[in-house]
C-alpha cells in the first residue's frame, strides 16, 4: 500500500530539510505515495494571513503534480528506470517539506510569520526551484505518456522556473510597523492606541481570545529556534502581544479548570526528578560534595538549619558549596515542556527559557502590570476585578521580570482586600497571584512586609472558599519560607500549622500534598518542631500515611531527629505504621522511616522497641536494607538491629529520656 503523510508522528519540534526521509518501497508503491502526499497538499487552504500568493502558487502546482502521478499509475508500469525512481524519492521529499512548511504558516504564530516573511517567502521559492530541476532531470520521455500529459509536464516546468521569490510590499509595510512599535516600547514610549489596534486588525488578532491563542504559539515557536537572537525577538513579540491583549481587548474571562500549583502539582514526577527532602520536583538542583542531588532551596533550608550532613547518605560534608546540576535540569526542563508543565527556577534571574530579555520585552511588561493595576484600582465590580487579577495572575506566572514588575506596580496591596472576597474565584485568583509573585526571591520580601498580606493568607489557608484557594495559600507559605527569618516567623503563627494540619488531613490530594511539603520546611527549624507536635502533626501524618506514605514519613522523620521522638513514639498506631512502611514501601520512604524508627526507639523506651519488634518479618525487611540500601539506609538499619538485638537479650538502655525542653509539655506560647 501507499505511504500516508498522515502516519508520521505529530513534532515537537520543527524538523531540518536533512530529517526528511523517502519510503524504501517498490517503485509503484512509490509513486501511489508520491500521487497521496501531492492530493494531501492540493486540498489545502492557502494561507490566510500572509504569503498567500505563495501558498496559492505552490497549491496549485501540486494539483497538476497530481496529474502526471495519476498518468504514471494508469499505464500500469511495474518498474522504473533507476534515475527515475531517484527522482521519485527526491521529489517526495520536496513535497513533505512543502507540506511542513504550509502547515507551519497555517498554524503558526501569526507575528512570527510576519517578522520571517521574506525568509518564508525565499522558502517557498526555494523548494519551488527545487522541484523544477528535478522535473528537468527525471527522464519523462522514457515513459509512454499521452500528449497532453506531455504538455502539462512542460507547462508545469515553465510554472516552476520562478526567477526570484515574491515578496508582498504589503506585507513587507506591516512588518515595519510592527517594528516601529516595538522600538517606542523599547524607548519606553507608550503605543497610540489607534494604531494599535490597526496593526493587530490587519495581523488578524481581534480579540482576547486570538491574541491568548497567539502568544501561546510564540512560546511553542521559541522550542523552534537555535538563534538566541531569534528567541529574543519572540519574547518581545509575546510582550507586545500580551500588551495588546489587555490594553486593546481587556481582561479576558477566565478559562475554566485553570490552575497553578506550586510546588505540588496532581500528578506523579519522575523519581530522579524528584528532591530527595521535599519528595517535590526540583526547580534547580544542585550536587553536594558526597554527590547526591537536591533542589537548591530545599538544601540551601537544610544547611542553614545548621546541618553539616547529607540528608541522603549522612555523610559529612566536605564543604557546602552547591553545583548546578545542568544536565538534569535541562533533562527537568525537557520533560516539562512535553507534559506541559509551568518550569522555571525560582531564582532571581533575567532570562526566559534561557534567553536574555531584551528591553522592548521588558518595558512592554512594565507597561502590561501598570495598566492592570491602574485598571484594578477603579474597578467597580466583583467581575470587573476578577478578570483583572486573573490576567495578573496569568502575566506572574511567566517569568521573574513579569513577576518583578507586577510587584513593583503595587500589585501586592492592591491584592489583599480580594483575598477575602466572598468571591470564591475572585479569592482564588488572588492568592494564585501572590503565590505565583512569591517565587521571585525579591517578592518574598515585599509580601512578608506589606500590610495584611500574610494574615490574609492565613486566613484564606483557615478558611478560603475552595480547596484550590487553601492549596495555593498553603503553597506560599512553602514559597515564602524558603527564606529562614520568614520560615521562623511563620512557624511561630498557631494558625498557619493548625490550617496546615486541617488541609493535610481533609483537603483533596493535590492540596494535601501543598500542606504536607510546607509543613516539611517548617521542620526543618528546630524550634518549630514543638508548635508543630502542639498543633497536631504528628497524629495528622500517621492519619495520612496510607494515602501520602512519602511526605507523612518524611515529616515524621523530621519532627523525630529535632526533639519530637517522644511526641512520635506515644501517638497511636505510629510506630506500628513506620514499621508497615519499611516492610513494604518504597525506597526512600524506607529510608525516612528507618531514620524516624531510629530516632523514636532511643527516645521512647522499651514499649516502644516492644511494639516495634512485634511487627511481623520486621528484621528481615531490616536485613533487606542493610544490604541493598543507601549509605544512609544501611547506617539507619544497622542501628535499628542492634537496637533489637539488644532489647531481645533483655539489655537496659532504652528508657524514656526526660529534657527539660520535653516536647510533650512544651510551655511555649503561640502567637495567634
């Protein structure tokens, strides 16, 4: 059978004229293959934009193309000259990059057809040329073709012998213009509306609705390109648009089922894409010197604690210097981008997807947030400033200069009175909005000092409308305590660990799993750990264990090592779920319950080595670590049998050790 066009797999990327490739068939298998693929392109709609000469003309060429196939199959010949069918393979060849190419000006961005015109235009012209010498070469008068298909081929050779590529002057003027605006952006010159909207009426970008549709294709088309300059221009081209977008149409309404989750999201990562502290997906991980991998704030969290460790190995550390890990992380970025995942670190830095923002970018941002907020300001409605948020919210979750001008616009206390609308979607895309502003280093600062921002968050993580509120409002108090004098002071607030508590235990998995990683940083402070025994965490994650084994075991593991193994080993059913878990859970949960075991046989006495040991097939799944386990698991699981060991012979040592800094009766008092 003939080779369809239509099997080859959908691209991700726009491929090379060298990936194209002929199908090693029979020689009439493919010429039925080269007859399929020209009908595939002469049912195609020229392009409707730009270029449309172009496209008309190579369209229309492909229907006489279709002709001549037709011919070759109605003579019923089996076999061809051998320089025939190299012909045939080259020209399909030329027909699929035809193909590609009329599909990437039909479905592509519109304003980078626009800006490549010329370069599109010499395309067109080239692969024209190309067909034409190899119509001159094939050897056609071999072949017992009537007279008129005869004349055809010679009309068709005459077609394609095009003297140079066209141009449209039209177009060419429009491209200017675009050029021009770009430049008084650039000089931070705000556009005239009118002609605005007449470059984005002739572009064919007339509503909010087209022009969301376009900046999504410039981001795809960034994917594309090699040239860092060539990605610079895309982003300004996506700063203009998204300018546009507010200024020319409004605030868009809000797409349905849109959501932004950080840093957990529904959904199961790789498990070398994963942070080995926080179980969550590294944004920017960096190597140790023992080797292990971390996400950079989750290890910067741990050594400013006052650890000189490794959390993975126990190892000590030879120095605390943090190497980039760029090779996953592209391989990170790389799997974002096919899942279609937000990635981006949380550093301050100024580039998007790696490429430097150039100025018409940046001051098109500026303008972007300045007109929002001036816009937010004097919004009469709960709609009104729904729709306002939700377009801040969507521009704070592209990138840190975005995020950077937002803020510095005013954003932040424009937004804290929405956070407790009664709004449901009005509150949510606000705490979105600071969550996603929370990500810029600089932004953390300026949410933690702005009036009512934190208490306004606590509130909608106490008692926020949604689920998807309270998640993203537990998300910023994990963005937010990346920072250690921000992490002290919010684990000092009763209020944030009790709305912790009740999300991880009664929230939906993606917002259970927002509640459970903040609660992970916060005990990594030594003095929170006491608030966080007192506010019910340690019941809360033996409750949740079945459901969220990694993060309820982590968090146990944490709370134990810093002062709450007493707290761990009197809660009920705890020792006897970590025990469940070593025998059956994954590696690293094993890891984290061994090293929580640990912890709570040294500090919990002898009930507790007693509860432990009944635990059917315990030692063997102890053994199992010991020999194929981490450096650290095997560490942790030699402890734990000599622990048993020792309680088996009947050896004293394992009473409960009293402090006077006793978790259990801990007198501290919380702030409300």
């Amino acid at each position: 059978m003939a080779i369809s066009p239509q099997v080859f797999p959908p691209r991700k990327r726009r491929p090379s004229a060298g990936a194209f490739i002929s199908p090693k068939v029979s020689d009439l298998k493919l010429v039925q293959s080269l007859l399929l693929l020209a009908q595939e392109i002469s049912v195609l709609k020229p392009v409707q934009f730009l270029l449309k000469r172009n496209s008309s003309s190579i369209i229309r060429k492909s229907k006489l193309l279709v002709i001549i196939f037709e011919e070759f199959l109605r003579n019923t010949i089996s076999s061809f000259p051998r320089s025939a069918v190299l012909c045939f393979e080259e020209i399909y060849i030329v027909l699929q990059r035809i193909k590609t190419l009329l599909e990437d000006c039909s479905n592509g961005s519109k304003m980078w057809l626009l800006m490549q015109n010329e370069s599109f235009a010499n395309s067109f012209h080239e692969l024209t040329a190309e067909l034409s010498t190899l119509l001159d070469i094939c050897p056609l008068r071999e072949f017992d073709l009537n007279e008129d298909v005869k004349e055809l081929v010679v009309l068709i050779r005459k077609q394609f012998c095009q003297t140079k590529a066209f141009v449209d002057p039209t177009d060419e003027n429009l491209r200017h213009d675009v050029l021009k605006l770009l430049d008084r952006i650039r000089r931070e010159i705000v556009p005239d509306y009118s002609k605005l909207q007449e470059i984005f009426e002739k572009i064919g970008l007339r509503d909010s609705r087209s022009c969301r549709d376009e900046i999504e294709m410039l981001e795809d088309e960034i994917q594309n390109q090699i040239c860092e300059k060539s990605k610079g221009e895309i982003i300004a081209l996506i700063g203009l648009v998204r300018y546009a977008k507010c200024v020319l149409f409004g605030a868009s309404t809000p797409r349905s089922n849109v959501q932004e989750q950080f840093p957990a999201m529904d959904m199961v990562f790789p498990v070398d894409f994963r942070c080995p502290i926080t179980l969550e997906l590294m944004r920017d991980p960096v190597v140790v010197s023992t080797g292990q991998t971390y996400d950079r704030i989750s290890i910067g969290v741990w050594i400013d604690s006052g650890h000189n460790t490794c959390p993975k190995t126990g190892q000590t550390l030879a120095h605390t210097n943090l190497i980039p890990n760029t090779a996953l992380k592209n391989l990170i970025a790389l799997w974002c981008r096919e899942q279609k995942v937000p990635f981006e670190t949380a550093d301050i830095n100024d580039k998007i997807n790696g490429v430097t923002v150039n100025k018409a970018a940046l001051e098109a941002a500026k303008m972007t947030a300045l007109f929002l907020i001036n816009k937010l300001s004097v919004s009469q409605s709960n709609d009104t400033a729904n729709r306002v948020v939700h377009e801040l919210r969507m521009l704070a979750k592209t990138d840190s200069d975005s995020r950077a001008c937002i803020a510095e616009a005013g954003a932040i206390s424009s937004l804290v009175p929405f956070l407790g609308s009664e709004n449901p979607d009005l509150q949510v895309n606000s705490v979105t909005t600071i969550l996603n502003l929370s990500i810029l280093e600089a932004n953390k600062t300026r949410i933690m000092e702005t009036d009512g921002a934190l208490d306004g968050i606590i509130e909608v993580l106490r008692s926020g409308a949604t689920w998807e509120a309270k998640g993203n409002a537990a998300a910023t108090v994990f963005s937010l305590s990346a920072i250690r004098s921000y992490r002290k002071k919010l684990g000092r607030r009763a209020r944030v660990i009790r709305g912790l508590v009740e999300l991880a235990k009664a929230g939906p998995t993606s917002s259970k799993r927002d509640a459970l990683v903040a609660i992970l940083i916060l005990a990594g402070e030594r003095e929170t750990v006491g608030r966080l025994v007192e506010g019910g965490v340690v019941e809360m994650a033996v409750e949740v264990m079945e459901e969220s084994p990694e993060e309820a075991v982590t968090i146990l593991s944490a709370v134990a090592k810093r002062g709450g193994a007493v707290s761990v080993a009197r809660a009920p059913l705890a020792v006897r779920k970590l025990a469940q878990v070593l025998r059956g859970g994954t590696d690293i949960t094993r890891e984290n319950a061994a090293a929580a075991l640990v912890s709570v046989c040294r500090r919990g006495g002898p009930e507790t080595v007693t509860e432990l040991a009944a635990t059917p097939g315990i030692e063997r799944a102890i053994w199992e670590m010991v020999g194929m386990g981490t450096m650290r698991a095997r560490s942790k699981a030699a402890t734990l049998l000599r622990v048993l060991r020792r309680w088996a012979a009947g050896m004293d040592g394992y009473r409960t050790i009293e402090y006077s800094t006793n978790i259990t009766s801990s007198t501290t008092t919380l702030q409300s």
